[in-house]
C-alpha cells in the first residue's frame, strides 16, 4: 500500500520536552569514539563558551528519532516500518546542542513520492529550546521499500 | 587547510553496534541480530545509517579541529555496512576535499565514506565554520 500523499504539508503539535542530560551526551559520544573533551568534561566545554558539554554534530536524532514516532506510527499514513530503510539526514545547526538544554520538536511532512516501485517520505523536524531558540532543522527521508 | 583532507579510518565491530543502539535508542532488529537481518534479505547485521553519519562527523569535527564547527551536515546512505561477527568488523574510511571558502568564513566539504572500497555515503557535505 503506498504512503498516504495527503499527509503532505501535514505538521504536528510540539512534541514533550526532551531533557538533554549530561551523561547521556558522554554515553552518546563515547558510543562513536569522539574524544574531544568539550563531549565529556564540562570545564573543556565552559572554556570555549558553552555551558555544559557540547553534544556531537549527530546526536540531535536521539531526540528526532523518538519525536518522528508522531508521524510514521500514525495508521492512517501506512507506513510498513519493517520495510523502512533510511535515505537521507541532514542537519542544519544554529548552535551545537549542550547538556541541559530543554527541547521541543515540531514535525512536518515536506514530501512523499514514489519510484519504481518504492515510497519516499520526507519529514523536518524543527528542533527548538522549550524558550523557543531555534537549535537545530533536521530533515530525514525514509524509504519503503516495495513489497516483493 | 589544504584542499584533499586526511582519510580517517575508523573500525567498527558488534560491540560497536550494541553500544550505539543503547546510546541512540535505536534497537532495529537488523543491527544486532543475524537471524532477523537475513530473514528481511539482508546479509546480516549492518550498521546503523546515523552510525556511519556519526563517524563521518567525527571525521569532520577532527578536519575543523573544534566539536562546534558544524553549520550543515547531510548525507545519503546508499549501501550498507555489513559488520561481521568477528574481532576484527569491519573499517570505514572517510575522506574530504574542501570544495569552497566563502568570504563569510564557511568552509564546504565534500565526504566520501567507504567500506570494503564500496561507497557507503554519497552526496555526502558538511559546512564548517571555523573559529
């Protein structure tokens, strides 16, 4: 069944906000190998302005991903998760996110296509403090993958 | 900075996967079981997307020398990382070329990442601002 086009243009309302906490930046950085001090040691962090640690350029899905939940396990979109691989991310930062930061998501779904034979879904997550400054914009396409 | 950017090599093992999937939430059946990966048609466990996006960001947070350099960041995931249930895993490497320096100070990237000399990234970019 293919994805629902009228989801198209379609946003939700603002998502619970996620509590980035410190140790969750560390575990985050220690799980893909970044060392730089400024993702463990808030004193690093602090010494180049922020004030806590600093997560690294791809932590933001940790909270994108548990927020797109909103749209992809909406029934009425049809989205078959087990035939879901990713297509494309792409993160465009007004400032790096750092421990303690409060965020809330908005989404909204820019596009849904299909090609031979697959859907495509195009979402954007708007990532702001719970005050409203703008964080980080992430934009994620899925891809189902036809049935076979 | 020089135009072609050092090609880190980063190895990735199980043990890897298991951690990401804690760290990020992601517990996809298909990064960590080889049961339930082949059952969907794949050759086994692979690596997750974000985790070979993750090292191609570390990639470039060495590159900037600062882990707040990052403006923009995007890539395509056009083939899988199979990880092996071995020691050893499995290697991506990733490669940069600095394709412009605007007058703003923003510093555009071109990344390749591969493994097993397969393109596991395209259309691969990150702007940088340097400090």
């Amino acid at each position: 069944m293919p994805l629902d086009p009228s989801f198209v243009g379609r946003s939700w309302p603002p998502t619970e906000p996620y509590l980035v906490g410190r140790e969750k930046i560390r575990e985050f950085a220690r799980a893909i190998g970044a060392t730089n001090p400024e993702h463990h040691d808030p004193e690093a962090a602090r010494a180049i302005g922020y004030a806590d640690v600093v997560a690294p350029p791809t932590f933001p899905v940790v909270v994108t991903m548990a927020a797109g939940n909103q749209i992809v396990s909406d029934p009425a979109l049809g989205m078959d998760y087990s035939r879901v691989v990713h297509g494309d991310e792409r993160f465009a930062y007004a400032r790096p996110v750092v421990a303690g930061d409060s965020l809330v998501c908005v989404n909204r779904v820019e596009e849904i296509t299909q090609r031979g034979g697959h859907d495509f879904i195009t979402t954007r997550t708007d990532v702001t403090t719970e005050a409203g400054e703008p964080v980080v914009t992430v934009w994620s396409k899925l891809v189902q993958r036809g049935e076979s | 900075m020089s135009d072609e950017l050092e090609t880190q090599t980063y190895r990735v093992t199980r043990a890897d996967l298991i951690r990401y999937c804690g760290a990020s939430g992601d517990f996809n059946v298909i990064h960590w079981s080889d049961r339930l990966a082949t059952k969907v048609g794949l050759p086994g466990v692979i690596a997750h997307g974000m985790y070979t996006m993750a090292l191609a960001g570390r990639a470039v947070t060495t590159w900037a020398g600062a882990p707040d350099a990052v403006v923009e960041f995007g890539v395509r995931f056009s083939r899988p990382v199979p990880v092996p249930d071995t020691d050893e895993g499995t290697e991506v490497q990733v490669s940069g070329v600095v394709k412009e320096v605007t007058e703003d100070g923003l510093t555009k990237i071109a990344l390749t990442a591969t493994c097993n000399g397969e393109k596991v990234l395209s259309m691969a970019t990150a702007t940088i601002r340097k400090r």
